[in-house]
C-alpha cells in the first residue's frame, strides 16, 4: 500500500474505551481508597506511560502531593506506589473489560488495511495482565493485531521506541519509515517518532477530550471543534504527522502518508505541523 507495510495501534481512546474511560477511572479509584481525591484531568496527564510510571507521575503533582501528606502524614513513598499499583492491575482489568466495545469503524478500517496486504500490530501502556482478556473480547468484535507489546513486556515502555522495535522484529517489517503509528496520547506519539515512523495522532475519541461517545453527540459543533483543537494541541508538540477524530479517518491520513512516501519524504522532515 503505497509504500507503507504496516500501521501500529494503540489500544484505550484508539481503538476501544471511546473516551480513555477505563483507565481514569481505574487511577481515580485506587487514590480515593487512600483517602486522595484526584481529578480527571490529572488521571489524565501522563496517560501513554506504563502504569506505574503514570502512578510515579501523578504521586510527584504538588497538589497530589499535599493531599497524600496531609491524609498519611507522610510523602508518598516508594513503598505506596508499589502497593498503589498492585490495587491498580486488579481495578484496570475490571474497568477495561467494562468498556472494551471496539470504537465505530475499527474493524472495516483494520480489515481494509489487511485486504491491501499492510500488518496489523499494537502497542500498549496496559499490563499483559489487563490486554490479554481485554483482546479476547475485541477480537469477537473484529480487532485482532497480529502482534501486541505490553508496557512490562519490556525493560522500558513509551516514550521510549523499544515497543515499536519489538513490533518490527516480530512483525518482520522494515524500514521504520514504512510504518505508521496510530494514538491518542502524547507518549505514544513520542514512541513512534522516537523510532522513525509516521505518528497519526487521535482527537475526539480519545484521552485529550476524555468523553464517551453518547456524551460527546450531545454537545454542539462549536464545542467539539474546541475540544478538538484542545486535544491536538499536545499531540503536534509530540511530533505527529497528521491528527484526525477518530480510526474512521484514519484512510485519508494513510493515504497522504503513502503519498508523503512516495514523493521521497520520510517522518523526521515530514511533520504536519512542521510544513
């Protein structure tokens, strides 16, 4: 297709969970039961990372911080983020599952891709732990990546490309420029532009505007459109190539990358924001 032999997708806010709905939620619980209140919008700031990275994050926000003095007396300590995330992979898991319908348009969107002989893989800020149940029930509802890398899959996770790289070597595609990356996050951005591929960055169903999809159609176009430009913003100073609302338009965006190949560009000189 063009020149392109593979796209990588992410999973929560890209392909399933319309929203990134399941892992704020997850992270907004295990706080709350340690007497810590935290917002959505701070679930949601370092979302891409491994989830105890995204723990580590959030434990270290000044607010956060007080809040867990001001509850236990104390910083929050190593100790805490170990036990905070032992609580986590049960939550996430159960979150996950409750919202793993597959977001409109994914499977006609993968199954064209394999029709026009491009491989399907993905990369994730779950545990093996959460994806694995989690892609039994996608693949019945047509999602079903040839290769799947987990944040603790590896000794490092987003934004580093090592994910990326483990897709390649599995996958067996080369080079990283005949790859498109697709995500909803700026770290999962990063990961792909750290490995040298096309990053496709995504807007309204994803982490950046944080709503369901019957949430989001009760809102006007005015407010869609700031929403939209809103979760864009972090997703282009990652370094995204193109950012589009959902998978649904993700065959324009591919499209223009085959073009961008074709015409000899390559993704470090190729940025959509950048020409």
């Amino acid at each position: 297709m063009g020149g392109i032999k593979a796209v990588i997708f992410d999973w929560s806010g890209t392909v399933v969970d319309f929203g990134s709905r399941a892992p704020v939620e997850a992270f907004i619980e295990i706080f709350a039961d340690r007497g810590v209140m935290i917002r959505d919008d701070e679930a949601r700031g370092p979302m891409g990372l491994g989830k105890r990275h995204h723990i580590e994050v959030l434990a270290r926000l000044p607010r956060i911080a007080a809040a867990w003095r001001h509850v236990h007396g104390q910083d929050i300590m190593a100790g805490d983020i170990d036990r905070l995330h032992g609580i986590l992979e049960k939550r996430i898991k159960d979150t996950a599952l409750r919202r793993s319908a597959l977001i409109p348009g994914t499977a006609d969107v993968v199954g064209d891709l394999r029709r026009r002989g491009v491989r399907i893989g993905s990369t994730t800020g779950y545990p093996r732990s959460v994806l694995t149940p989690l892609a039994r029930l996608a693949e019945t509802q047509g999602f079903a990546p040839e290769v799947t890398v987990c944040s603790d899959d590896l000794a490092a996770g987003r934004p580093t490309p090592l994910m990326m790289y483990r897709c390649f070597i599995d996958l067996a595609v080369w080079p990283a420029s005949a790859v498109v990356k697709v995500d909803d996050t700026a770290p999962g951005i990063a990961e792909a532009v750290a490995a040298g591929s096309w990053a496709v960055g995504v807007t309204l169903s994803g982490n950046g505007v944080g709503l369901d999809e019957n949430d989001l159609a009760r809102l006007d176009a005015s407010e869609i459109g700031r929403l939209r430009t809103r979760a864009a913003a972090p997703l282009h100073e990652a370094g995204a190539h193109h950012v589009i609302d959902t998978v649904v338009d993700l065959p324009r965006a591919i499209d223009d990358i085959a073009g961008s190949l074709a015409a000899g560009h390559m993704p470090h000189d190729d940025r959509e924001n950048g020409r």
